[in-house]
C-alpha cells in the first residue's frame, strides 16, 4: 500500500478533476512495471486506487497479492517499492510521446491530457515523500472493496 501525505496531494492538485486520473495512471503503471521486480505474473498483483482513501484521508495505491494463498508480494514490494517506483519514472521519462501514451501511463482519454506530465511528478514525489506500508494480510483492504479490485476474473476458470 502507497500512500501520498495529503500536503503532496494537494501540492500537485490531485483531488481535482482529470488529475485524479493521473493517479490512478501512476497505480496502473506501477503495477505494470512491478512484476518485473517480484518475478511474478501480472495478474498475481491485483490494484485498487483511491485519490482520497477514506480510511487513510489521503490518496492511497493498495498493490496486492492475488495469488491464492498469497506468496509474499507485497513483502517483496514493501522492500522494493523504491526500485519499482524508479523504473515506473524511467519508462515515464524514456517514452517518446508527448502527452502519454499506451506504452507508457496509458492513453490520454485515460490519464488526461496533462497525465505523462502528472504521472511523472508523482511518482518523483513518491519517491520522495511517499509512504509504502505492507498491508495487514488478516485484515485486507481498508474501507469497501473496490469494485475494480474483483473486476478482472479473465480466465479464471480455465486451464
Ligand atoms: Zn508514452
């Protein structure tokens, strides 16, 4: 779990609007880029952002293991969010596009047309004062469930 002091999240203007799209563009990112670190599938890491979590009052990025049982990830990326935040920027940084684009924090009817620009300070603002706190496994996730937390069963059946 990632979470951003409210002080940063009012200083970049999160909680307006099309910026909050940025946000949930840097979750997506992020988890696009951590399996990489954690050696595991994709769809082992399920995501949920929220630009004001109700539990924690400020905008918050839950990344999660998902695989049955669970197998650590979220141990492996509380060690290593920083990595994973630094290739995030990197690939922010190393896209040719302008505005953003699928390649790198998703197309701009997603992340808005300010959203590369966005993604990038706040991933350079996580890294700088951003919290990553393991969740507690026993607890789950704080607050309701996102609905996009259970959206994506694809496949699931299959095999
Ligand atoms: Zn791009």
């Amino acid at each position: 779990m990632l979470t951003l002091s409210e002080e940063t999240a009012g200083a970049l203007g999160l909680q307006t609007g099309a910026r909050a799209a940025a946000w949930s563009a840097t979750g997506r990112l992020l988890r696009r880029v951590a399996p990489l670190f954690l050696r595991c599938q994709p769809q082992d890491l399920g995501l949920a952002s929220e630009i004001k979590s109700s539990h924690f009052e400020r905008p918050a990025l839950f990344l999660y293991d998902r695989v049955q049982g669970g197998v650590g990830l979220t141990d492996l990326l509380y060690q290593g969010w920083r990595e994973v935040a630094e290739a995030a920027l990197a690939v922010v940084h190393g896209c040719a596009c302008a505005q953003g684009c699928p390649a790198c924090v998703g197309p701009i009817e997603e992340c808005g047309p300010d959203g590369k620009r966005l993604v990038g300070d706040v991933l350079e603002h996580l890294l700088g004062t951003g919290v990553f706190e393991p969740a507690d496994p026993e607890e789950g996730l704080p607050g309701p469930q996102p609905e996009a937390a259970e959206a994506a069963p694809e496949g699931a059946a299959e095999a």
